[in-house]
C-alpha cells in the first residue's frame, strides 16, 4: 500500500517518467521537463523516490535497478488499459 501511495501522489508519475531513459538529469533539468512542478514539490517527490530506493541522486537523478523493475511492470497496466479501452 506504501508504494501506491507514493505513486499516487501528484507529479510522482510524471517524474519516473521522464527519468525513464536512463539519463542522470540534473534538478533544474527534471524540473524543466516536468512542465509546472514547483521546485519544492519536486524536491519533495525526489526525496520520497530516494527514501523508496526507486531514484539514486548520483550526479544527477537516475531510477535505480527497482525502478527501472517498476517502469518495467508498468508495460502490463499498459497492455491491460490498451484492451481494457477497445473493450468499453
């Protein structure tokens, strides 16, 4: 339930998401791409990422081995709600 949580609280999404390349992205950077975020939202959620071990801060931030592994679930909820939408 933590880990639902943490996803479901607003820009966390947002943030995995453009952390998804791979790419160590600097603050200023990830709070660029991330159109609207204040900083200190985004320096709250960088936080709750680094505390879950899902985001590393090693010049600059990166999703760690776990969360490349939750990106990775995620392509399932996306094959599911592409069904999912055809069907309804």
């Amino acid at each position: 339930m933590s880990l639902l949580d943490l996803l479901g609280r607003r820009w966390t999404l947002r943030v995995l998401w453009e952390l998804r390349d791979g790419h160590a992205l600097g603050f200023r950077e990830l709070q660029s791409r991330c159109d609207g975020m204040s900083s200190s939202v985004l320096a709250q959620r960088l936080s709750e990422l680094r505390e879950a071990g899902i985001v590393a801060s090693e010049g600059g931030y990166l999703l760690t081995d776990s969360g490349t592994e939750l990106l990775e679930a995620f392509d399932q909820l996306y094959r599911f709600s592409k069904r999912w939408a055809r069907s309804a």
